[in-house]
C-alpha cells in the first residue's frame, strides 16, 4: 500500500512509542515457561511480537487480552503443529533455544523473506548442547528441531549477536550444568534481566554471562518501556527538520540501548533525559528533542553491534550532517529483512543522494538535499520508516510503496507521524 509523505518544516508535540519490540519477546517466551501466571502492559504491537504470541499459544501457553494487557498462563509446552514465525528473526532464533530442550520434534518456519535468513549461528551452539536440528539446504529455515536432553556449554559468540546469546541461554535454562557465553562485544542485555527477573540464577560479569542450572522461573507483572529503536525515527526527524520541538515518552533507556543518544550527543544533537524511573530491571525516561546542527560521524566495531537496528535511520540524518556519515563492521545488515545496506543504497540514490557501499557497510558524504521520489522498502519494516522520514525533508512530496512493512514493528508509525506533522 503507497503512503504519501509532503515535506514538513517540523515535528512538534508527544509521541508515545509502542512497547519495546526486543523485550515483549522476551517477556512472552519466559512467561510461557515459567510456572503462573505472567501480565504484560504495554506488550508491542508489532507483528513480529504478534508471531511470538501466536507461537507461544500453538506450544500450549494460554494468552489473553485482558484491559489492554497480555496476560500468559505458563507451563510445560506441548507438540505443536508447525510454528509460523512470520517475519520475525528474534521468534524463530531465540525460540529455536527453548524447542531444542524440548521432549517433542516441532517445525519452526516463516514468511519469503525469514526463510531466506540464516541460522547456522544458532544451530552451531544448539548443537554442541546436544540438539538436532535440521534445516533446508543446511542453513535456512524452515527448521526441524528433534527436542533432546541439553547439557550446558561454554560458548564464545563468533560474532556479537543478542539472538544468538538469548537463544543459547534459553536453551541452558533446560541444560544439564551451567551455560556460559562470552561477548566479544556487549549486546543487549534484555535478556539476562528477564531471567533474572522471573527468578533464574544469571550472572554478567565483564562480557562473561553464567547461567546456573536448575532455575525455577516464575511469573511476573511486568510493564514494558517504549521502543528505543522505534522511536529513533522520531528522533531524527527532530534533528533533521528547522523547527522541530518534540518529547518522547516512556522510552526504554537501558544502557546497552542508548548507545543511540550518546551517538546523537556525539553529532551535536539537542537531547534532554527527563523524568528517569525503573521498573522490572529496566529504566525508561522521557526524551525532549529539538532540531540541531549535526556533526556526522562514525560508526564502526562495538557501536556498530550497538546501533544496529538503528542505522537506517541514522543514514539519513548523516547526508544532512556536515560531515556525513561512516558505517563499518555492519555485514549483518545483508541478512536482516533484506539486504539493508543494498535498500539504503538504491533509495538514497533514488532521492539524489550520494553514497558509497561496501560488504559491510556504506559511506554517506553530508550536506546533501532530498529530492522527492517512490521508494521502494523491499518489505523492511526499518527501510520504510527511515525513508518516510527522509520524505519529510525532501523537495516535493514522496511516495513509499509497500508501506504496510512497517506493521511489523510500529502499526501506527504513519498516524503518529500524520500527528506530528502540522
């Protein structure tokens, strides 16, 4: 479906994100294995998180709508039928962790573009726990996953991986021994306060995370913060547009997100935390953001792993920077939704922007201008929100095709953006 986006001078008033997409996950798996019952608020409304709940329900958790809240009654999992996890990588890779340990064979599957992601950086750890797993042409889903007696690993990621650390501890929640995983750089850690949260033995010492066998998970009343990734295109759209004054509540502030605002600092960028609370192991705080003069920068190494799912967004605000921006150390966006760094590619030169790729990563030179085109996200949720925003400071009016793509994340991304947008 093609939505029309005009150029605007600004954005102003509040924006209210929906819940975080990487802890609503979490939430919902844990709850589902935990024994009781586990309310979640603020549960996102993206489609992904949607693929874990209907997962979830097929392997015998009872979930409910109740006043606006997810409510999950826990317990042994049962054989399923084939699991669709839709679009969702963080569904089938985290999942894949509590289905190997499981005393059943389950079918985890998704939609064109999830099966054309690959996993052998779960299979390869799921395996040395003991578990058999098969996948087409050895590497892609869907995925067989034979359930086994797991025992515990000590396991160094190859490369820095939130997934691949969730998955491989929530395998070893199951394992015989303990389950350790060593970073080689520090990734989200949702996942290590969940457990901790829902009553397992965890601890994280200087990238080295020890999971103690033997945990007994409860459930638990959880609110969930605002998307920091979901909101970082508001956020650029402030920095970006001359007469921007915008607050971003309730967002998610956990220090191994908000290496995001520290970049934006780093550029130059008028942010304000305010109003900093906690709730279950995680802060949130409300974001005043007016538009700035950005630097540029670099991107590159640990703040690379760190911004990931952020640097379509940051893209377009590097061209409108001085000195532009510098990606590296980001061959992990080839196999996201779809190859991201090709998408930002081919829709910056269709909007008259420059830019130079390379396998992993890409260099925008600053100072540069939009001009209105039709952009085509390729069914990335992150390419069409990032490129809705470079729309607003483009010459004439833009259309993103495909914009339903966005649902996966943010349903409401473009009737937030409409409110904003005088």
């Amino acid at each position: 479906m093609p939505e029309k986006i005009s150029p605007a001078r600004g954005v102003e008033g509040v924006v209210t994100p929906p819940g975080d997409k990487s802890i609503s996950h979490r939430y919902a798996m844990i709850g589902a294995i935990a024994e009781g019952v586990t309310t979640l608020e603020n549960y996102s409304t993206g489609a992904d998180c949607q693929s874990t709940l209907g997962c979830m329900a097929a392997l015998g958790a009872k979930i409910e709508r109740r006043d606006g809240k997810v409510v999950i009654e826990g317990g042994a999992l049962r054989e399923p039928a084939p699991l669709d996890a839709g679009n969702s990588g963080s569904t089938i890779r985290m999942l894949s962790g509590i289905l190997a340990a499981q005393p059943f064979t389950s079918r985890i599957g998704g939609d064109e573009s999830l099966s054309r992601r690959p996993m052998q950086r779960i299979i390869a750890p799921l395996s040395q726990m003991g578990a058999s797993i098969e996948a087409r042409d050895g590497k892609f889903p869907p995925l067989t996953i034979h359930g086994r007696t797991l025992h515990g690993i000590d396991y160094t990621l190859p490369v820095a991986s939130a997934q691949v650390k969730s998955c491989v501890l929530l395998a070893g929640l199951f394992a015989k021994g303990d389950t350790i995983v060593r970073e080689p750089v520090r990734t989200r850690d949702h996942t290590e306060i969940a457990l901790r949260e829902f009553g397992a033995d965890i601890e994280s010492v200087r990238g080295v995370i020890t999971l103690r066998q033997g945990a007994r998970l409860q459930g638990r009343d959880e609110i969930i913060p605002g998307d920091l990734s979901s909101a970082a295109f508001f956020l650029v759209a402030a920095l970006l547009l001359p007469e921007s004054n915008l607050l971003i509540h309730a967002v998610g502030m956990n220090p191994t997100r908000s290496a995001l605002l520290d970049f934006l600092a780093s550029m130059g960028a008028s942010i304000k935390i305010v109003d900093v609370r906690q709730t279950g192991g995680e802060l949130i705080g409300d974001l005043r953001v007016r538009s700035s003069k950005i630097s540029g920068g670099v991107i590159e190494g640990a703040m690379t792993a760190a911004l990931i799912d952020e640097i379509p967004a940051l893209a377009i605000l590097g061209a409108a920077s001085d000195n532009g921006l510098i990606v590296r150390d980001a061959g992990e966006l080839r196999v996201k939704e779809t190859d991201r760094i090709a998408a930002i590619e081919k829709n910056l030169r269709r909007m008259g922007v420059r830019v130079e790729t390379a396998p992993d990563g890409f260099t925008v030179p600053g100072k540069q201008r939009f001009h209105a085109a039709e952009i085509d996200p390729e069914g990335d949720h992150r390419i069409a929100m990032a490129f809705s925003i470079a729309a607003l400071a483009a010459d004439a009016p833009s259309i993103i095709q495909g914009s339903e793509a966005a649902a996966v994340s943010f349903p409401e991304f473009f009737s937030t953006l409409r409110h904003i947008t005088p």
